[in-house]
C-alpha cells in the first residue's frame, strides 16, 4: 500500500472501497482501428509537432488597424482583419488533403494583444503588477500545465517558451514586446478594467479573484465560442453571393435610420474579401507546388487542391470535399478572428449529407475515400490550438479546443436524423483517433440500434468519445431558455453541443441540391459560457466557513458575520448570501467586460455566419443572433460541496460529533496529512501523513464516513436536489449584458485541479490542494461503492432540463464491456441513465495501471488519449494534477 | 542583399512545421530550422531580403521608414515585397 493511504487498522475508512484498482496485468482495449495511409502519415507528423506560436497575423491586423485612426470601430476592425488574413503565408504539407491552417505553423497560433495583452508583459512591468494586484493572474500562478507532447515549457536555443505552453522564434520576441506596448490602454482588457474599476463595490471583485473563488474573467478571456458555427450562407451562397447580397443591403439601408446596418454590411464584405484573398493566396501555393512538383501523384494532388480553392473562393461548393474544404476554411477564419475556445462545427454530418449523397449517386466518392477525407478532416481540427493565458490554456482548458461534432438526434420534422455519412464520422473516429473534433452522440429513443452500436464500438476505442447526451432534455432546457425569445418545440430538435458540453441553440436552413429539398441544422445562439466563469463552491464554502476569511491568502472576502452559525439552515442562509454576492459583483464587472469587447473588437466573421445578423443587419455583440439569452454562471467541486454539506449536517447539527470549530481545526490542518503540493501527488490517492496525523484521526474518519453522493442515498441525494433547485433558480435573478437572465452551467473542463489546488481540506474529508471531484456529477473517487447503477440514481435525483448541462463521467475497466454481450449491456446502461432523464455521460474505458505506467514513462505513450471532462486528450499533454484525478477516478469492473 | 549565414528556414523550399524544425521539400526530409542551408539554398521573400527594409538601432527596423517590421518575417503574400538583390534562379 503506498504510503499514506490509510490502512483498515489506523483507520476505519475501508480505502479498497477509495483506490479498488483490478489487479493482474494491465489490460488494453478491445477495439483498436488503424488509419489510412495517408492519414498515417498526417498523424506522425502531427505527434512529432510542437504548438508554434507566429507573428504574422497579429503585425498585419495591428499595422492596419493603426493606419486607420478614428475610423468607424467596426469598419476599422474589418479592414485589419482583411489585412491580417491577405497576408497569412500559405504552407501545404505533402499529402494534404484539406488544406489551409490558423498560422503557417502546423499546430500555430497567435497572440491576440487587441484583447489581452498583460501576461505578455515583463513580469517586472507596472501594468503586470497592477493586473496581478487585480486577481488578474491568481490562476496562472497555481496551474500545472502538462510537460509532454506538443507544449512548449522551456526557452532553447532561438525558441522562447511562453506560458509554458507556446514556442516563439527569439527573432519575433521584439516585434512581440513591440506590438503589446501598442495595444496597452487599448485592449479590450484594458478599456473593460478601466470601466469595471467604476462598479461600486468593485474591491471585492478583486478579492474574489485574488483568492480564485472565481477562476477568471470572461470579456477579454475567451469572448466567443462555447456555440455551435452555422456553415450555410456560404455553402448555400459561395462567398460571392454574400458580398453580393450584403452590397444589395448596403444601397438598401444607406442613409437611413439604423445606419450601423451600413457600417456592419461593409465591414462583412470587407472581411469576406480577406477570406477570399486568403483562400486564393493557398490556391496560388497549390498551383506553384504542382509546376515543381516531380512525383505524379504529388502533382495531382496539388492541383485538385488549387481547384478546389479557387472554385471555393468564390462560389458554392459542388462536391462534399468543396463542401468540406468550404466549412473548415470558415471554421479556422472565425478562430482567427477572436480568441475562441469551443467553437463546434456541430451536426457536420447532417450539414454535408446532401453532398456526399449527390457524390455517392453520382459514383464520384466511395466510401473507403469518405473515411479518408473525414481523417484528414480530424487531423486539421487536432491541429488547433487556443493561444492564451498560463491559466486559461493549462488551468481551465487543458489545451483543448472543444470542437465537438454532433451526431444523430432529430431532424426538422421529429423523425430520426442520422444519416450513413455520420455512421462514416464514427468509422474515420475509430480508425484515426485523435482529440478532435471529439463526437458527442444526440441520443434520441427513435435512433435506430446499429446506429447506437457504433456509437458503443466507438466508445469501446477508449478515445473517450462520443459522449452520450439525452435529445429530450436538452431540448426541454432549449426550449425554456430560449422561448422568450421565440423557440418553437420544432426548432428546438436543431440544438447541438458547443464548446465540451454546452447545449445551443440551433435553426434549420433550406437547402436545395438536385431533386431533393435538405434542412441543415446549424447554431443560431450568441457564444455561450460567457459572464460568470468558474466559481469554486468548495472554496466558496471554506470562505463561509472561516467567517469571510480566505485562509490561503490571509485576505477577507466577505464582512464578517453578526452572529455565529447555529444550524443548518443558519449555514446555508449564509452560504447563499456569499453566493448572491459572488455573482452579482461579477456579473456586474463581465457584462463591462463584454460591452469594450463587442466595441472594440465587434466579431465580423462569426456574424456573417449566424443567423439572423444578416437579416437584421446587426453583429452578434448587438444581438443580432437569433438567440441571445448566452450568459451563464458555471460553478465546479459540486459534489465535493455537496458532501460537504452531508458532513456538516450530520456530523455538526444532527450528531454533534464535533463542532464547526473544531471542523476550522481539523480543516486548517489538513486532517494531519501533508499537502498536495508538498506530496506532488494532486489526488486523495499517494498522501503522506504528518508525525501530528492521530490528533485528527477521529473528525477526519467521521467526515470520511458521513454519506456521499453516487450511492442511491436520499440523505445525501436531497441535499444535491435541493442545491440544484436553488442554484438553477437563483442564476435567474441577474441579467446579462443583452438584459436576459443568466443560468446554470455545470461543467469542469479542467478548473477541478486548479481550483482544489487553492481550497483548504474539506468537510467531506478531501485533502488540502487536490483535486475537486471532475465534472458536475461524477462521484469524489473512490467514494461510490454501490456500482454503476446507485451512481445513475443519485444524479438523476434532480430535473437536468433546469441547468444548461450536468456532466457525468465514468471509469471502466475495458474487460467490463467486451464482446457483443458486453456492448449490449453496456448500451441497456446507457439507456438506463437517459430514460432516467440523465442528460450527459461519458466513458474513459481503460485500466488505471496504464496510466500509472504512462505517467512514469511519457514516452511511450505520446500518443495515449483520455477523457478528461468534457473532453478528451493526450495524456502527456495533461498537468499532474488532473492525471492524478483521473488516476484516482473509481474505476467500475461490472456492470450488472 | 543582407544575406548571413542562410540556415534552411531562410529557404523558399523549407516547410515550417514548427518554431523548431520543418520540411524541405526537395529533398523530402525533416531539417532543422536554424541548421545551416545546403548548396540548393533559394532565399524565400523575407523582410530581410525586402528592399523597403531597413534595421534601426534598436529592434525592431522598419518597413518604408514607417511602419515597424522584423528581418525574419515571411513576406510571401507582401505586395510590395521588391529583392534588394535578386536571387540567382
């Protein structure tokens, strides 16, 4: 047993229930595909690759933008994205199928200082000091980003490594520092700091940061993404036509009243201009490497691409490779155009059916070259990285993008909507697995069985994908959310997942090819998963505990209370009421944060796309989508709070076992346990006791055993109800920066590791600096130990359609669902969980001895990949902190 | 022509796969990007190579006297991109 996990005779918890791994040698999964060749070949190069940071596109945009002083905003921001993208140099790489990419690097990105510019900064400058004395920084400095794969962690040589994740060539270092010191006092972050700082109460904005009760801001972070792109106009009308009709709009409305319609039509042909001007600098490339080009094959290849490109810069696609090709240009020119996380291409495969099946009739693809098409697809979507923040990119994203790709659910008229292309996206899934686009399945009662079998076989890879996600439910939240804003039931069956997890809107477009009228699901909604980022409720619940203290820090967050707790509802009045404020002031400072955001850098590209900005001839920074009802507040370590709670009542109000004082003790010494960081072991799993650790055997062995959630208990499970009904209520009683009510938002990404990295020991009994329990409604590791089943019955114990998302992921030893018999029974427990109105969940099928050996020897696992929460990624990408969660993570040897 | 020292990432037949190593397409093989060119060396547009460039005493330089701009930037796609001194084809 390793040292510090307490053994039956020191301690009565019973830690095989804690840390039950099957013995015997590791076991791999059943299900293991292999790509084509060229995909093959695609993918190494991808492994071998490192996240490059490039210059060009921030020179270009910030050249232009400054040339042009005092212009319209939007006209202004337009003009330099045209510029930016006129400028990208165009790199194809042999075998290459789609082509074009962010930057010219393969895994490239950029600095965005027109949005953030700060952590750039010399660390001895005073505007980093005066960000970092703000909050601005507090998760940076308690991330761990993952060492291995494609991050960067350390400067060599002429490669400068920035946020420990990035590598820039030394030689753009000065233009770097150069173009920050243009943007500072003009960035978004900037302008919406000045402005926050105006918030009456806006100090104790600044604790609650300091003290990372919340994890980051939203306006100048992430300000889009999190929603589902809309592909349509351009596939239905080829960029051409846009600029056409945006030209018939332009001598429409010119002149009269609601003339900011003028200005956004120009600035869409201007931007679309820039994408033409990009595509065809590609098709130029192409058409240069095929005159050079001495291999036959090589030769071709080159040139179909320019043709593609150049048919493409123009006019509507007549191939689903055009088709392909046309979305994921669109797709890459709107993550240029901001910083984006979670921007989903959606129900792809219902998007390009009528092109495939038009190819298909028409003999001009096959199926084995559909697989081939869609694996060159998934290596361009892996490709992506996010350029931000140490504590954005490693503390909350874990360096993923979350572009999920949507299958199955139903179509415009409620009949099931999967089509064979999608069976196709899961075939090219298994055969080359990578991280993205990962693949969430929209189940639906109406889906047929093989469709629901590939899913399962898909599952069986171990690549984490596809979630499984209840059609129903989120359709029911769909439309409650955006009925106000006019969602009928029927429009409702186009949601889809953006981001990891978050449900969004969607709306149907007719599309006419051939003999055959198609309605093409895509996003309608604004970004989603912006306003409150990340409140950590445990750490939330250690503040309240210690009277408004952060202990961490020594600072005080809320005023102290008039009287002391004396009962549970005492507690939980208290607790709401830091709650109520926690939101409230930073709902207040976001929603300035989003308004210099939509005025300075108002998002051009991403508005042509959705629906209805070009009808009503407004950006989606003015409401121009047709749903906007986007801003929520996202909360992680619920189920850590919710035992919290359990212990708390029982072990303080009920028992009297020992007092909240008492409880303050124990918690301020960690339990006599050493701290995760001091142990560098990140879960309950490896922690090493203190010489002092028998003074507090008794509290932390009643905290342990008090109930826990995952287990069917109503003690426990109401507590989680009750909490759920408060917390999605009570999100309605603050309004967005577009006046509608926010809601609730329960996803981890990865803010589980950080956010238990700042949080004392918790009545629950979890150790100081660990992880929270991942997800929303995963079981704390180790402590569900009724099975699978008790676990579904303890998340569904509340309504899901209330919140946005719930999230629940699950541990399986590979051997558990094998065979045809171990697919069905697997597919009966999926099943199971939906009819019980469970709205997510999700599978890591693998031995945990794998990843213990992973994480001794990275390199021999480059290419190992896991679900984390919404997610899934290489392993070797990850930080400690959330590999030794998923470690820990009970891992199910049967399902009943 | 300010040419020092060409290495592979100077040449128009290196692919960059990343800030550390690339392709060249001639030879088909990976290089290393600040690895000296061979004797096939092509130099690629690069401001460095522009004649509007021009070095300042402190980095960056500047591209026609007004704007700023750095030596190693690709300038493939820069219309006014003109040699300083015309590469021998």
């Amino acid at each position: 047993m390793p040292d510090g996990i307490p053994s039956h005779q020191e301690n009565p918890v019973n830690s095989a229930h804690y840390y039950k791994h099957k013995p015997g040698p590791a076991v791999g999964r059943e299900v293991a595909k292999e790509p084509t060749m060229r995909a093959g070949t695609l993918r190494d190069l991808y492994l071998g690759s490192k996240s490059s940071v490039s210059m060009e596109f921030p020179y270009w945009y910030t050249r232009r933008w400054m040339e042009l002083e005092g212009e319209i905003p939007i006209i202004r921001r337009a003009e330099a994205l045209k510029s930016a993208f006129s400028h990208l140099t165009p790199v194809i790489f042999p075998r290459e199928l789609l082509v074009m990419r962010r930057t010219c690097y393969l895994r490239g990105s950029y600095p965005m200082p027109w949005l953030s510019e700060l952590f750039l900064l010399d660390k001895e400058d005073e505007l980093y000091r005066e960000a970092l004395e703000a909050g601005q920084f507090s998760n940076d400095q308690v991330t761990k980003m993952g060492t291995g794969g494609g991050n960067v962690t350390k400067s060599s040589g002429n490669v400068v490594s920035i946020a420990g994740k990035f590598g820039m060539r030394r030689e753009e270092l000065p233009i770097l520092m150069a173009l920050v010191r243009k943007w500072e006092h003009q960035s978004v972050e900037d302008i919406g700091h000045k402005y926050e700082m105006l918030v009456p109460d806006y100090p104790q904005k600044e604790s609650i940061m300091r003290s990372l009760i919340c994890l980051f801001d939203s306006g100048f972070t992430l300000p889009q993404g999190r929603e589902v792109i809309n592909y349509y106009y351009p596939l239905r009308y080829g960029i051409d036509g846009i600029i056409t009709w945006c030209k018939g709009k332009i001598a429409e409305v010119a002149g009269h009243p609601g003339m900011d319609r003028l200005y956004f039509y120009q600035a869409s042909c201007i931007a679309l201009e820039g994408i033409k001007k990009w595509i065809l600098n590609y098709a130029q490339e192409a058409r240069e490497l095929a005159e050079k080009e001495r291999d036959e094959e090589l030769r071709r290849e080159y040139t179909e691409i320019a043709e593609t490109l150049t048919w493409i810069s123009s006019h509507p696609p007549r191939s689903f490779r055009e088709a392909l090709q046309l979305c994921w240009t669109f797709h890459i020119a709107v993550l240029n155009e901001d910083c984006i996380s979670g921007l989903s291409p959606g129900r792809l495969g219902q998007v390009l059916y009528p092109w495939w099946k038009q190819d298909m009739d028409n003999g001009t693809i096959t199926r084995e070259s559909t697989i081939e098409l869609l694996e060159c697809m998934r290596l361009k979507f892996t490709e992506l990285d996010c350029f931000a923040s140490t504590g954005v990119i490693g503390g909350v994203l874990s360096s993923n993008t979350f572009n999920n790709l949507c299958l199955g659910g139903l179509d415009k008229n409620g009949a099931n909507a999967e089509n064979e292309l999608e069976m196709l996206i899961l075939e090219s899934a298994m055969t080359c697995s990578t991280p993205q686009p990962t693949l969430t399945l929209l189940y639906d009662e109406k889906l047929p069985e093989e469709f629901l079998l590939k899913g399962i076989e898909c599952t069986k890879t171990g690549t984490g994908y596809p979630a499984w996600v209840n059609n129903r439910v989120a359709m029911e939240f769909i439309q409650n959310n955006y009925g106000p804003e006019g969602m009928t039931p029927q429009e409702a069956r186009a949601w889809a997942i953006g981001g990891c997890l978050e449900t969004s809107a969607g709306n149907w477009m007719p599309l006419r090819l051939g003999a055959h009228t198609y309605y093409l699901p895509g996003g309608a909604g604004a970004a989603t998963s912006v306003g409150v980022h990340f409140i950590g409720l445990p750490k939330l619940l250690e503040v309240m505990l210690f009277d408004g203290m952060d202990m961490r820090t020594g600072q005080r967050i809320f005023p102290p209370r008039k009287k002391p707790i004396e009962t549970y509802d005492d507690l939980m009045d208290t607790f709401q009421d830091h709650f109520r404020k926690t939101v409230d002031i930073l709902c207040r400072c976001n929603n300035i944060q989003h308004d210099a955001w939509r005025k300075i850098t108002p998002p051009v590209i991403n508005s042509v796309l959705k629906p209805d900005c070009l009808t009503k001839g407004k950006h989606i920074g003015e409401m121009g989508s047709r749903y906007n009802t986007t801003f929520n507040v996202e909360v992680s370590g619920g189920i850590n709070l919710v035992n919290s709670l359990a212990s708390i009542k029982k072990n303080i109000f009920e028992e009297k076992n020992f007092t909240l004082d008492d409880l303050r003790s124990v918690l301020l010494n960690n339990f006599g346990y050493h701290t995760a960081e001091e142990t560098g072991s990140y879960s309950l799993s490896d922690q090493k006791k203190r010489p002092d650790a028998s003074t507090y055997a008794r509290v932390h062995t009643l905290c342990h055993d008090a109930p826990k959630y995952g287990n069917d208990d109503p003690y426990v499970d109401s507590i989680l109800a009750d909490w759920e009904d408060w917390f999605c209520t009570v999100c309605h009683e603050f309004v967005s920066l577009y006046e509608k009510p926010l809601y609730a938002c329960q996803i981890s990404v990865s803010t589980h590791g950080p956010m238990g990295a700042v949080t004392l020991a918790g009545p629950d009994g979890r150790l100081e600096g660990t992880a929270y329990a991942d997800a929303s409604l995963s079981a704390y590791p180790g402590t569900d130990r009724n099975g699978p089943y008790a676990l579904c019955n303890s998340a569904t114990c509340w309504d899901h359609a209330k919140s946005q998302n719930s999230q629940l992921n699950v541990k399986i030893h590979p051997s558990v669902i094998k065979g045809r018999e171990g697919a069905r029974k697997f597919l009966e427990f999926i099943r199971a969980y939906m009819r019980r109105g469970g709205f997510h969940i999700q599978f890591n099928v693998v031995d945990s001895k794998v990843l213990r050996e992973a994480q001794i020897h990275p390199e021999h696992y480059r290419g190992l990949m896991v679900r984390v929460a919404g997610f899934t990624q290489y392993w070797v990408e990850l930080g400690k902190p959330i590999q030794d969660e998923i470690i820990a993570r009970t891992e199910y040897e049967e399902i009943p | 022509m300010k040419m020092k020292a060409p290495c592979h990432q100077d040449c128009r037949e290196y692919i960059q796969i990343d800030v550390f190593r690339g392709m060249c397409r001639v030879k088909k093989d990976e290089t290393i990007s600040d690895a000296e060119a061979c004797e096939q060396f092509l130099p690629v547009k690069k401001c460095k190579y522009c004649t509007s460039y021009h070095e300042s005493d402190g980095e960056p330089g500047t591209c026609r006297g007004k704007y700023l701009a750095y030596p190693d930037m690709i300038a493939k796609t820069c219309e006014d991109f003109e040699w300083e001194v015309a590469p021998d084809e």
